[in-house]
C-alpha cells in the first residue's frame, strides 16, 4: 500500500513528536509499505 503524507502531517509529526503515529509510520515501513511525502517549494 502507498501513503502519501501533506506538508501539514509533517509538520504536525516534527512539532508534535507524536509517539503514536510515529509508530505507525515506523510499522507501515517495515511491512513494506511506500511511504510518500508531499513538499512544496517557491
């Protein structure tokens, strides 16, 4: 499965430090999934 993260998750997941999805995205990793991070640059 792919997950594609916005700027606004990670932004919350660096400010926050959220364990819990920090684990999530940690387990989703391993298990092979594709994890995809949207950046806008100007």
């Amino acid at each position: 499965m792919k997950y594609m993260l916005d700027t606004n998750i990670c932004s919350y997941i660096i400010r926050q430090h959220s364990q819990s999805v920090l684990e999530t995205l940690e387990n989703r990793a391993a298990e092979s999934h594709i994890l995809w991070m949207s950046v806008i640059t100007y």
